[in-house]
C-alpha cells in the first residue's frame, strides 16, 4: 500500500496549491487595492476570478479525463498553476492580474476535481477514506504556511503583493515534475481503453507485489453499466459436509482451494433468509424508517455484518484466490496478456497475434481448458463449476497479516458457468459474475459458531461459511458472444464495451440516483455555513481582544490578521488528522451523522450568542469557543466527505463526467454563497445567517440519515453494482 500511498501525496500537492492560492490573495488583496486603487467592485473580481476560472474548467474536465485520462490533466492544472505565478509576478496592472488569476482558477478547478478522483482509482479500498481525506489536509496546511509567510513579509516595510502571489510558482514546479515522472496513469482508465498491459504494470508498482490478477479481472467487471443483477445467497461448506437436509433446489458451484483435493460446495439457501442482505426472492430489504431510501439499508446490511477482522482483511473462503483456474494441481501461472502462448493451437488465438498488445486479450477471466474439464466433472447438467486461480498471492493469507485477499472489504470476485437443456433439448450455457461477500462468522450446519482466529483455516467437522452475492452478467462477455463460441472465451474487447454511448451510461437508474447522491450533499455542504463562519472569524476574534493583545506585541492590524488566520487553520490540522485515522474505520456515513449535530449546536449557540446580551467578556468566549469547535468538527466530516462519496459512487466509464457535475454544483453554490452573504447580513443580521445555516444543517442530517449509504472498505465496482440493483429494484418496488 506504500506506492498507493505516495501516488495519493503527490497528486494532494494540487490542493496544497489551492490552500496556498486562497491564503495568499486574501493577504494580498490588502496591498494590491492601495498601489492599484481599486474600487469595491473590482477588489471582489480580483478575487472571485480564480472562482470563475474553476467554475469554467470544471465544465469540460471530466468529459476531456475521461477522454485523454486523468494524469495529463493534473499534468495540465500544474502548468496552469506556474504559468498564473509567473504572470502574477510580473503584472503591470489589474488586467493582467485578473487574466493570471483566471489562469490560476482553471489550476484550481482541475485539481480540486480530478485530485478525489484520482486517488480513488489508484487507491486500495481499505485505506481509499483515508487517503482521500489528503487533500482536505495538505489544503489547510497550505493555508497555514501561507498565512505565515504573509505575516512575515507584513512585517517588512514595503510588503509587494506581487511577490506574495507569485511564490506560488515555486511548489508548482515541484507539482510539475511529479505528475510528469511519478505520478501513473490511473488503472482504471487504462482497463476502460483497453490498455491491459499498461494497467497491469500500474498496479505492480502501486500494490507493490507481481500478481494482479484478481484486481485486474475486477478493473475489468467495473466497466459494466447496468445490467440484470440479483441479489443470492449462498450456504458455503467442504464438499462433504452439507448433507442431505441443505440438498438445494437451485444450481450448487463448486469451489476449488489451492491444495489438491480440497474443494467446498457453495449452496443456494432455500426457504427464508435468516441474512440481512438479501431475502428469498433477492429483493432489498424493506427498510424499517419510512421514507429511507432501501439503497441506504442494503449498504448498511453488508457493514453490519462484516466479520470481526473488517475491512482490513476478508475472512472469507482464507483458501480461496479470486480467479480461475483448471483443476489441475501443478497449472502454471499465466498472465493475461501472454495467455495466447499457451492456447495458440486451441483456436482461440486472437487475430492481432502479438502477445505484448493490448488488443490480444485471449481471453483473460475464463479458458476453454477450464470450461471443458468443468463439464467433464459434473455427473448431472444442471450443475455449476466456480474454480478459483492458484498458487496466486491473493490466495496466501497467513495469520496476523493484513494481506487482502479477494478484491477488498470482505468481498471475493468469482464466475460461474452453468450448463441445462432447453425445451428443445439443446444445451444452453450461462456465465455470470459474482461478487460474494461473508455474512459474519463460520459456523457449523447445526448453528452452533466455530471461532477462526487470525482468519486461519477451519478444520472442525461440519464448518459453513454463510455468503451473499450479487449474480450479474460479466462485463466482457455478450450473448451475441455466446452464440457464437458457446463453450469458450466469448470475450470483447474492453476498449469495445467503454465505447458504448455516455449519455446511455448517465441514464441508467443506478447512475441517476447516484448523482442524486453526489448533487444533494455538494449544495447542502456549500450552504451549511462554512463561508459565513470564514468571514465572521476575524470579527470574532477581535471581540475576544486577540488584536489588543497583539497590538500590545507591536503587531499592526493586518498583520495580527494574518496571524489569526494562521492560528485558524493551524487548529484543523489535528481535527483532519483525526478524521484520517477514523474515515475507514468508522465510516463516512457515521462521522457526517455524528459531526453535523455538533455543528447545529455551535451555530445555535452563535445565535443565542448574538440575539442575548451576555457582556463583552462572556460573548466573546462563547463566540470564540463555538468558532473553534465549528471548525475542528467541519473538517473532521461535511469537508472532505462529499468529495470522497462523488469519487466512490459512479461507474468507471463515465465517473469523470459524473464528478464533473457535482464538482460544478460545488462552484456555482461556492459563488452564490460568497455574494449573497454581505447582502444577507445587511438584511438579516447575524443571527438570522447562522440561524440559516443551521436549519440547512439539520436539513443535511436529514439527507445524509435518508440518502446517502456507507461505503468504507468496498470496491469501486461494487459500489456501483449495488446502486445499479438498488436503483432498479427500488423502481420495481415503487411500481
């Protein structure tokens, strides 16, 4: 996880350049409107220039990222970011300065947008909260050094504002340089254009360990928008341990570990689910609060019952890899690319004929080889076989070690074939996907638990794991496919299936309820009162005598400003760090519903604070107190969390575009926040805006509590699986 790690430092470096950008203007638009003279007016568009420039960019950039990629894009925001210091540096007048701050605006949007997304596909999904809270971070400790060096040049007898601004070039250089020779092209997008081997190799080196495989196959499934996916589930045991009394009325796949030999049956349950994901009839459970979205309820039964180990280590099948493989005991290991070596006589070869190219897939999820054994073994038609790849690392797992195994979170990537007669006779095949997923810990068929210390093996007679999954059609694999090769790879291209019409992508019900997600807390985050606190602080603090005492130190007022501002964002950086260590332990559901009541309680107490007269003294500590603790608890949850939900929810093929969207809604709520909030003070006062402010709080605890699901520790693509068969079977439901 170090390489994920560093990747994610490095590209965060964007947003210390946003913190940086916004610190500095605020200090030096104080001298640029002495030399310049400038009116009201154009002091504001000095600096809400930088607002417009990244309201603009944000209206292009996921649909160009997803287009070219999402590394030469930050590429292209640390160009913008130099060029903008460089002609900061220089401005003769305010018109320049404003096409520089225009310049760095297009930086900012970029990197505020594709930044979250960036780290969300390179990053494993136990450590994805953590490391999208990066941002939120190196931001306010660019802030922090800025302020400070803002205070030091105020101290000089002639501070030049040009300079202040144009420091910026600096650390941009040093942006520059990363994202053109360390930082990789996301995975994700490279499986999205069919460029295998490049991903591969990106994974290698940010995993840091040969084999894959398994995370490649399920790069692969997230490419799949839509689609039939049910929900089953599953009673796993060894082969000869689920008697007569678990005989199933549905198909049984066999599952086949590492050592020869040793192989277990995983059962469809008959009659009522005792699991909270799923029911008989794989339909969402009807959630027990009214007017809660079910998707909320179907996350939440995963968390709920995620074995004692989380999501720092899946306990499920601890034999068990992830792809397939023949049943062999000594099959060698094969990459996907150079698969065709071993298969050129089979007639399956592909017709590009170079092992190297991406375009020669050969077939990378399933073999005629494994397929054919598979049906030799199966005394009866309606059986399935569900192999699973060995002697690969995802299938060594040894106790006290936080090795993942599968594909994150407790969830295991598999597929089944299943072969019947049709009522003509003929045999009919079919090939799904299954994402399986542990429901709590073994036990034994009579129901008494089994202990599985450090995830070891289960030797015990009569040991069962109980299994949910959701059952799809592979990404890669089409019924057009089928007919053709029916007993085969009948694979396309993933190039092929990421060419598929975005608008057809944007329309499916597990995208639109997504975006319902990813929209709502983007504008109930912007006006939940983080600008008005922003701006009331200073104020706030000059109650509390903090410029008297340094002013007393010989410490002018703009000056103590700066200070101040410091000191501000000095305080998050803890209440960051904090949120870091807890985002994927707790949960972003859990902090946003625990952080928000606290920040409806420091604005009501804002309120009462300014409507009753307590005396100077006395207001003064509670405004201070309620300030501080305002922001500690913003940045520790409704900071960083929408902008980590928007990079988890959408779909690979169209996640750019979709983050796009939200991001825009953030910019055009950022504008409206800014310049209705001078007039709201003037008509309103201070306590109606707080008073505002924590109405639509309490309208977000409301949201989050209805709409918005947990997803810590899972895949990408299971996320995106389990609002496409939410979506779909919430519509059923509505019908």
């Amino acid at each position: 996880m170090n390489g994920a790690a560093l990747v994610a430092i490095a590209a965060t470096i964007g947003n210390f350049l946003q913190g940086w950008d916004n610190a500095t203007i605020a200090g030096a638009v104080v001298y640029i409107k002495k030399e310049l003279e400038l009116g009201a007016a154009i002091e504001g568009l000095v600096v809400a220039m930088s607002l417009i420039g990244a309201t603009l960019i944000t209206t292009c950039s996921g649909t160009i990222s997803d287009w070219i990629g999402r590394r030469p894009m930050l590429i292209l925001s640390s160009m913008f970011y130099f060029l903008s210091g460089l002609i900061m540096l220089w401005s003769p007048n305010v018109y320049v300065l404003l096409l520089a701050r225009l310049l760095d605006g297009f930086g900012i949007g970029l990197a505020v947008t594709l930044v979250p997304l960036y780290i969300s596909e390179t990053a494993p999904s136990e450590i994805r909260g953590l490391l999208n809270t990066l941002p939120q971070f190196t931001g306010s400790g660019g802030m922090f050094l800025a302020y400070c060096m803002i205070f030091g040049m105020s101290l000089l007898a002639s501070p030049s504002w040009r300079l202040m601004l144009g420091v910026l070039s600096i650390p941009s250089l040093l942006y520059f340089a990363l994202t053109v020779f360390y930082l990789p092209e996301s995975p994700r997008w490279l499986v999205s254009k069919g460029k295998m081997l490049e991903a591969k190799r990106v994974l290698q080196r940010l995993r840091g360990r040969e084999d894959v495989s398994g995370e490649m196959a399920l790069l692969v499934e997230g490419l799949a928008i839509g689609g039939e996916t049910c929900i089953e589930e599953y009673i796993i045991g060894p082969s000869n341990e689920l008697g007569e009394e678990q005989e199933p009325t549905a198909d049984a796949i066999k599952l086949y570990g590492p050592e020869e030999g040793l192989s277990w049956v995983a059962k469809p349950v008959t009659g009522q689910s005792r699991l909270s994901l799923v029911s008989r009839q794989g339909s969402l459970v009807t959630p027990s609060v009214p007017l809660m979205d079910p998707l909320v309820t179907l996350f939440g039964s995963v968390h709920e019952k995620l074995p004692e180990m989380g999501s720092m280590r899946s306990m499920l099948f601890p034999n068990f890899g992830s792809m397939f493989s023949t049943v062999e005991p000594n099959m060698k290991n094969e990459d996907w690319d150079e698969e065709s070596l071993q298969r050129e006589g089979e007639g399956y070869a592909s017709e590009a004929g170079d092992a190297e190219s991406d375009d020669n897939l050969h077939s990378p999820l399933i073999s005629r080889q494994t397929t054919s054994m598979e049906k030799d073994m199966v005394p009866q038609s309606h059986d399935s076989i569900l192999t699973m790849r060995r002697h690969s690392s995802l299938m060594q797992g040894n106790a006290g070690e936080a090795n993942s195994m599968g594909i994150g979170g407790g969830w295991q990537l598999a597929w089944k074939w299943s072969e019947r007669e049709g009522e003509d006779g003929k045999k009919e095949g079919g090939f799904k996907r299954i994402y399986l997923h542990q429901e709590g810990v073994p036990g034994s068929v009579r129901g008494s638990l089994v202990s599985l210390p450090g995830g070891d093996h289960v030797h015990a007679e009569g040991d069962y794991i109980q299994a949910a999954a959701l059952v799809s059609q592979p990404a890669l694999f089409s019924k057009d496919l089928m007919n053709q090769r029916p007993a085969g790879p009948a694979m396309a291209h993933p190039s092929q299936i990421a060419g598929d019409s975005v608008l057809a992508a944007l329309l499916e019900p597990g995208v639109k309820r997504a975006l319902v997600v990813g929209i709502g807390i983007q504008i109930l985050q912007q006006f939940s009162g983080i600008n008005g606190v922003l701006y009331y602080t200073p104020q706030i603090l000059q109650q509390a005598g903090v410029d008297v005492l340094l002013s007393n130190l010989g410490i002018g007022s703009d000056s103590a400003s700066f200070l101040i501002s410091a000191f501000t964002n000095l305080l998050m950086l803890p209440s960051i760090a904090v949120a870091m260590r807890f985002m994927d332990v707790v949960g972003r559901r859990s902090l946003l519903l625990t952080t928000i009541p606290v920040l409806v309680i420091s604005l009501i107490a804002l309120v009462i604070g300014n409507v009753i007269n307590f005396g100077e003294v006395v207001h003064a500590v509670i405004s201070t107190t309620c300030v501080v603790i305002y922001f500690c608890t913003f940045v520790m949850g409704y900071g960083p969390i929408p902008n980590i939900l928007c990079s988890e929810i959408f779909p690979t093929r169209v996640r750019g575009i979709c983050i796009a969207i939200c991001a825009l809604v953030f910019w055009i709520c950022d504008v409206i926040v800014t310049y209705t909030l001078p007039v709201m003070l003037s008509s309103i006062g201070l306590a109606g805006v707080f008073g505002i402010y924590a109405i639509v709080c309490v309208i977000s605890w409301i949201f989050v509590f209805l709409r918005v699901p947990e997803t810590k520790g899972m895949p990408l693509e299971v996320i995106t699986e389990f609002f496409s068969v939410g979506a779909k079977q919430g519509a059923v439901k509505n019908e």
